[in-house]
C-alpha cells in the first residue's frame, strides 16, 4: 500500500485545515492528517463513511482562540479541565471540566479558553458520510452542542488511541487504523454518558446487581421498583428513560446470556438449564430464547462456534 513519502512531490503538498493556530508547547499535541492521505481515506472502504482530518490534545491551553464563519468539517472537544467561552450559531456557551462539544459541519462559531483557567482538551476534526448519523446517535441532536459527561477514562483511552498514529511517518495503514479508531470513539459516546447523575448511575448499578444476583427467579416490576422505593409504573418509566428498554426485557436477556453460557460450557439439558434459570416450563423458555437470539436452544448448542 502506498505510503505518504511514496507518492509524488505535487501529491504531497497539504491544503490549509482548520485547526486553529495556537502555538503547541512541547507538553501538547497536534496531529494533521496530509491532504494527499485524506484523499485516500475518502475512496478506502474501510475509511470513506468516516475519517478524521486532524486530532490532537491541548494542556491548558492559554490563549487557544478560533472563529470560524464557515465550518467545514466537524470537531468533536472534550474538556477535562479548566474552561472555555463560545458562541456557536449566536447562542453563547460555556464548556468546563467534564462537557463534551461538538461543532457540527457548517455550524459558526467562535471560542476562547477562559484567561485565568484555560481549558485542558482532547479534540478530533472529522468528516465522512455517516458523521450526521453519529451526531445524531451521540444525543447532538437540534441544537445541542454540548453533553456533560463527567470524568470519563475510556474516551480518554479513545481520543488517545487516536495519537497512537503519531511518528509513524503518515504510513495510510495506521491513518486507516485511526479511522477505525475514531468510529469506536464515537460509536462508545452513548455508553460514557451520565446525564442521569451519579446518584440514579448507582441505583441502576444496584438494580442490575440484584438481577444477577437473582437469575434464578422470576422477578416481579413490583419487586424492582421496590428498590428505587417508586411505584412500578413510575419505575419502569424511569428505567427505559435510562436504558432505552424496560426492567423485565433486561431481566429476560440476562436469563438468555446465562443460558447460552450453560449451553456453551456444559452439557445440561436445556430442561435443567429453564429450571435453573426459573422456568418449571422449558417449551415456554425455549420460545424466549428463540425470540431473542433468533434460533432455538437446540440449533444455537449445535452452531459451530471458533
């Protein structure tokens, strides 16, 4: 595969990106992806739904300041220290410790780091076809641009990863490899956000703990909604309002998870399996489990599996 310095000197001269262009200090990072590599994660297909243009990260970062009047591409920021003051389409915001921002495609805006407590930043610039579906699926819907998503180590393990792509001389397989690295970036926003608070995150936790801790009854609305102290129906609202599902439908998955462990890992009767899981009527279990993993338990045990 073609590498950077393989291809031709008129090839290889990078159009002006819009990163901003603040003087990085050796304790801070900026990544521009060549222009001549950015036309071949365009026509890659494992790249072209998706590819970063350039990424990077800022440590208090005095004097950071951009206005862009037309916006290219999108840049997802994740502050997490210090400040930062924008406007973004006429409507100011301010981005602190723990906000996620994102400044979509065509989107003006402007933004400066606060003076006396500069923001501490990972950043990427990015584009592609499927970048309005990602907005969309990170919760930036209408006019959302920011999302508080509180400390969060395994976005920072995602926007790190992108940097892993440094001193590797533009080589186009690790540019790929970061590409890919940044749809799990963003696919994983979902799962790091906490708008529900740390408070409701560790009721949920103790809820999916008993759960487990339970597989082998039959639980009751009435008897989860009991831990929250709520009425059931006030609960089950609650619960899908947080999980995108209801407390039964997360109990019977976790049942069928159980059942497909036992099916991989011993040879109990699918008969014993119900019953261990609370299910005196096999055929009805059966039924569950095939509605949920699309085969029965007889075909799914007999699927070869590496």
């Amino acid at each position: 595969m073609m590498d950077y310095f393989s291809m031709p000197q008129e090839a290889r001269t990078p159009k002006t990106t819009q990163t901003s262009q603040w003087p990085v200090p050796p304790d801070s990072v900026r990544y521009v992806v060549p222009e001549p590599i950015v036309r071949l994660l365009t026509k890659h297909p494992l790249t072209r739904e998706l590819y970063p243009l350039a990424f990077g990260h800022y440590r208090r970062a005095a004097g950071h300041h951009m206005h862009r009047e037309h916006h290219r591409d999108n840049l997802l920021i994740y502050c997490t220290e210090g400040k930062a003051f924008l406007n973004v389409a006429g409507e100011p915001l301010t981005v602190q410790a723990g906000d996620l921002l994102l400044l979509p495609a065509g989107a003006s805006h402007r933004y400066t780091a606060a003076p006396d407590n500069p923001w501490t930043i990972h950043w990427v610039h990015y584009t592609g076809p499927l970048a309005e579906e990602f907005r969309n699926y990170m919760g930036f819907d209408g006019n959302n641009h920011v999302r508080h998503l509180g400390r969060q180590p395994r976005l920072l393990v995602d926007f790190n990863g992108l940097l892993s792509v440094r001193q590797t001389g533009f080589r186009a397989r690790g540019l790929i490899h970061a590409s890919n690295r940044l749809r799990q970036l963003l696919a994983a926003v979902p799962l790091n956000a906490d708008e529900t608070g740390l408070a409701q995150q560790a009721e949920l936790e103790t809820i999916h703990n008993f759960m487990r801790e339970h597989l082998e009854e039959r639980l009751t609305l009435q008897q989860l909604a009991e831990l929250s102290g709520l009425s059931p129906a006030h609960f089950a609202t609650r619960y899908r309002e947080q999980t995108g599902t209801s407390p039964i439908q997360h109990f019977l998955y976790l049942k069928v998870e159980r059942a497909c462990q036992l099916l991989d890992t011993t040879t109990q009767s699918f008969a014993d399996i119900s019953r261990q899981l609370g299910y005196d009527d096999a055929y009805y279990f059966s039924r569950l489990f095939k509605k949920v993993m699309g085969k029965s338990p007889s075909d799914y045990r007999h699927t070869a599996r590496h």
